[in-house]
C-alpha cells in the first residue's frame, strides 16, 4: 500500500491507538515494516533529531530511503520527525516523504514554549504537516529530570488553544530509555488531560510500560504510543548474538538476522499492546 499521512493514522486511531516506532537504519526499518505487514496494523516510523544528526549530510537520503521502502511493501505507514529541538531540521525533511513532526520546547519556560511551538506550528501546518509537541518534562530525555514533571490538564488546554498543534506529548509517568517494564502510568491524570483538551495525546517512553499499562492508557485517552528502546535494544542484540556466533567480516548475516529480530518483535508488541480485536488493523 502506498505511504500515507501521520494525520490520516491518528485520525483512524483515536479509537484504538497506534504504535510509533522510533528508526535509526534501514534494515531496522525494514524489519519494523515486515512486523507492521505481518501483523496487519498501520504504524508511524519515527525519525528523532539524534538520529538526524547521527546521519549528519545524509539524513536527507536516509529519510528519502525510508520513504521508499514504506512505498514499495504492503503496511500503512507514515514518517515522523521525533522531538525536533533544531528547526532546520524541518527544512530537511520537506519533500521526503515526512509528513509530521514533533516540535520539542519543553525545555523553555511555559511561555516561550508556546511561542516557540505557536510558530512552528504556523510554518508547517502551511506546508500541510501534522504537529506534535510536548508540555511537561518526561523522563529519561537530556535535560529532563529523572523522572519528569507532570503535564498539568488546566495547562494542556491553554497550551493546545494557544499552539494550534494536533496532537500533544504528555508527562504522565513514563521515561525515555526505560530496559524494563515497570514504569506506572497515571490514569487519571491521562484521563483529566483528555478531557480538557481536543487534540489526539502521546505517550513518549512507552517502552518502559507494560502492554496491560499501555492498553489501559489508550482506554482513558492516550492515542499514539512512542517506543524506541525496546526495538533498539532487539536490533543490538541480534547484531552482538550473531557476531559471537558468526565473526564473519561480511555484515549482511549480521545485519539480516537483526533485521528479522526486529520484525518479530514489532509483531510481538502490535499484538500485544492493540489486543485480539483487530481494532488497529489496517482500514484506512
């Protein structure tokens, strides 16, 4: 199928959620697309500023690439740009393929990150790109205290009315960087937070939350579920197993067995934290 909008996937999934899959390479890519055709569920692939920066003068040709090798398999997916403190970085993915972004002024005062956010939502909603940003500081990010400052609801409401934005990031328990599932989830905050405002909210550091926590968090409010580190660290370890198995110079081996690890674990985590309904299966 063919590559489709951030906004078309959040506005099917207010229902039932949708999982966003944080990228670095092109075969990890490749493995999350194989997980999301497996599974039969659309998928948001993530392309953080760190990682913009790891691929320096290629990120250009990186999020071309992605584009393309969304554009030639058969499960929905779109192209995000994560936590983008650089705007320049916007000006890079025009034309790629990128349909959304992340717009990340968390770190300023209330204030200025309305501001902030407020003008680069006016930029990109004129390019047609659908915006996400943060209001409160969630764990684990640089800068952020350990374990993140709440998102306030009477906040939210007056942050989203003055930003514009369409969708919104909210501290409500999770950190970034998590190995272990054990983090708990406010609820109730999530669900105060989701009746305040209209806009689609965003758990970041999903990774470090149960599957039983997530699916909770999508029943009070939460509609896009961030997770990076549980498939990085899938994609890591299936490149040191076969290293230590195989130290063959040649990197396809390595580099194929990670990507099969990946798409197994994306089917494992589709199946797991969108349940048995079929509810996110794809139906756009």
């Amino acid at each position: 199928m063919p590559l489709t909008t951030t906004a078309a996937i959040m506005s099917h999934a207010r229902r039932h959620g949708v999982i966003a899959f944080n990228v670095v390479t092109l075969e990890q890519a490749d493995g999350l697309i194989a997980g999301a055709e497996a599974a039969e569920h659309p998928v948001i692939l993530q392309v953080s500023e760190h990682c913009l920066d790891f691929h320096a003068s290629g990120a250009r040709a990186f999020l071309c690439g992605l584009t393309e090798l969304v554009r030639q398999r058969r499960a929905l997916a779109s192209i995000h740009l994560d936590h983008i403190e650089t705007p320049s970085w916007l000006r890079v993915g025009a034309g790629t393929g990128v349909s959304s972004a992340m717009v990340d002024a968390s770190r300023l005062s209330f204030a200025e990150n309305v501001r902030t956010v407020a003008d680069l939502t006016q930029m990109l909603h004129a390019d047609g790109w659908y915006v996400e940003a943060e209001l409160g500081e969630i764990g684990g990010k640089r800068g952020a205290h350990a374990s993140g400052v709440r998102t306030d609801p009477d906040e939210a409401a007056v942050f989203v009315s003055a930003t514009g934005i369409d969708a919104l990031a909210v501290a409500v328990g999770s950190s970034h960087g998590m190995p272990t599932a054990d983090a708990t989830l406010d609820d109730e905050l999530i669900a105060a937070i989701a009746d305040r405002v209209s806009v689609p909210l965003v758990l970041h550091g999903s990774s470090g939350v149960s599957a039983a926590g997530i699916r909770r968090a999508v029943a009070v409010g939460i509609t896009k579920v961030n997770i990076g580190t549980r498939v990085a660290t899938t994609y890591s370890d299936a490149l040191r197993r076969s290293f230590e198995q195989n130290p063959a110079t040649d990197p396809r081996p390595h580099l194929r067995a990670a990507r099969d690890a990946v798409s197994a674990t994306t089917v494992e985590i589709l199946s797991s934290l969108t349940g048995e309904n079929g509810g996110g299966r794809n139906a756009l």
